[in-house]
C-alpha cells in the first residue's frame, strides 16, 4: 500500500480493511467449496445406489441435484468474487495502490475446479 500523506492510523485502518476483506472472500470460497464438493459427492453416492439397484425412483434425480448444487457454488464464487474486487477497486480508490489478491487467485482456481466438476457430472463421468 502506497504512503499518499495518510497517517499511520489511516494506514492500518485501510490495511485492516483489506485483509478483512481478503477474510471474507476466503469464508466464500470455504463455502463455494462445500457447496460443489457437495454437489458432486451426493450425484456419486446416487449413481452408485441407483446402479446397485438399492434406489430404483429417486424423487429428484442425482444428475439434476449434483447440477444445481456445483451451479450455486459456482454462482455464490462468481458473486462474491465480484463484490470483492468492487470493494478493492473502491479501497484503491480511496487509499491508494493495495497488495495484489491471493484469495482472488484461488477464487479462480477454485471455480475452474467447480467447472471440472459440472463437466464431469453433465458428462456422467
């Protein structure tokens, strides 16, 4: 973070600012990962049951709910995601050139893992 003539307490406020920020992005990202984790695991466990001939009708099929759980923790990222980098631009704004983002580059990460498991269920891998 850049000096710009704030004082030391400016300077920390907005050094607190960004790392609870950088928290909060991280606690999405927990989230997000349950979520599609979740997604994925349950479509596996109904696969398999229903290949063992153990659960002949679901009422929701695995496919549909394995989709719709990675697609809510791949939406809930993109989201937050989103309000994060807002919330940078505007502490950028405000207080001058912050750290580069790590959480950012995991919240990538993660969502490239999410894709790969939306592929692998739409694909029934």
């Amino acid at each position: 973070m850049t000096d710009h003539g704030l004082d030391a307490n400016t300077r920390l406020a907005a050094e607190r600012t960004r790392l609870a920020q950088e928290r909060t992005l991280m606690a999405w990202i927990r989230t997000c990962t349950s979520l599609i984790a979740f997604g994925f695991t349950i479509y596996q466990i109904f696969r398999y049951l229903s290949a063992s001939e153990r659960l002949r009708a679901p009422f929701v099929s695995p496919q549909v709910f394995g989709v719709v759980m990675i697609l809510i923790g791949l939406t809930a990222l993109i989201l937050a995601w989103l309000q994060h980098r807002q919330s940078m631009r505007q502490l950028r704004a405000d207080f001058g050139q912050m750290p580069f983002s790590i959480a950012a580059v995991i919240a990538a990460l993660i969502a490239g893992l999410g894709l790969i498991a939306l592929i692998g269920v739409t694909l029934r891998f």
